[in-house]
C-alpha cells in the first residue's frame, strides 16, 4: 500500500529516499502536470527495508498503476536497474529524462542526431527514425536503451519516445540496431501525459 505525499519526503538536504535527488523548476513543472495526490509517493522495498519515493504514481491499485521518475542528473546504470526492478514489480514504469548540457554536452549530441536518419519505420501507428548518437561515445544512449522501463526524453520542451529493444527490431526489420544507434518517434506533451495515465 503505498503511503501519499508526505512533506517529510520532498527532496532536500538529508533525504531519506538513497535514490532522491534535489528538485529544481524542470521537476517541479513536470509534478504539476499531474494532481497533487499522485505526487511524492512513498511505497515501502519490503527487501531493503527501506522506502523509495515514486515522483509520480498514477492510478494506484489498479491494472494501470504506472510510476514516473523524472530524472534530471545523471544515474548509474546500477541505480537505474535497481529503480526499475523495484518498480516494475507492482507498476508499470515510465522514466522521463530531461537532455540539457549542464554537465555534459549531452542535449548538443541528441540534437545533432534528430533528423538524421535514413531509415524510417512505422510501430503501432506511430513513425520512428533510426539514427546515430552524435557523439564520441555512446555510453549514455546505450544505457538507455538497455531499460527495461518505458523511455523519454524531454528535450527542449519537445518529447522523444526511445525505442526499447523489442520496438527497435520491428523498425529495423527485425534486427538489433548497431551500437550508438537509437530509434526514437517524437509525440506531443499531451499525448506523454496520456501515456503515463494509460490511456489509448
């Protein structure tokens, strides 16, 4: 049962919850597209004996129970799969990750890659593109593709949907894509936050 929002467990100095991060105007924008009561969910790790905050956690208890992590910072890979493994074992999960350069010049590689492409496939009605990740190395894209949870980038204001294994085979006609390469479709603000709430 998870416990709701609770003050106690905002992001801040001395955080509680290992995998919190401090908030800043991007994930604050982000909470208030959903109502208050879906935010800051705490749910207990029965195995750590801990408790984990879900950024976001919309229609609880249901078949349609889905988790948003809005991740601002850069993550291991270990935490992501830990994240993820936790998460998804009563959730369906969704990460939303924000590309700027504040720290690397991560948001210039996704941009220089958009639009580059020269394959095009169709997915479930919606177009995706497959392209390389303009950058020296490809370790941010890879650890992305590699989730297990369903990813997004917010870039700009504009949402990318990354396509995960299973996806990119149907574009690339079956085939695994080539290290740096990434397929990705772009949808609207609205129809994210559809996605999250599951609806078709």
């Amino acid at each position: 049962m998870p416990a709701e929002n609770v003050k106690h467990w905002r992001h801040k100095a001395g955080d509680c919850d290992r995998w919190g991060e401090p908030e800043g105007p991007w994930h604050l924008g982000w909470k208030e597209q959903f109502d208050i009561g879906c935010r800051e969910i705490g749910l207990y790790d029965n195995a750590a004996g801990e408790w984990h905050r879900a950024d976001v956690l919309v229609n609880a208890s249901t078949p349609k129970a889905t988790v948003l992590e809005l991740q601002h910072s850069s993550i291991s890979e270990q935490e992501r799969m830990e994240r993820e493994a936790f998460y998804r074992q009563n959730h369906r999960m969704f990460w939303l990750v924000h590309l700027h350069d504040e720290s690397s010049f991560t948001g210039t590689s996704f941009a220089l890659s958009l639009g580059l492409g020269n394959r095009i496939g169709v997915v479930n009605g919606h177009t995706f593109q497959i392209v390389h990740f303009a950058s020296r190395s490809s370790q941010f894209i890879e650890k992305w593709k590699r989730s297990a949870a369903h990813v997004f980038f917010d870039f700009g204001g504009h949402i990318f949907f990354l396509a995960g294994e299973a996806v990119a085979r149907q574009v690339n006609g079956g085939l695994p894509l080539k290290k740096g390469d990434f397929a990705y479709c772009q949808l609207t603000r609205d129809q994210f936050i559809r996605a999250v709430h599951g609806a078709d």
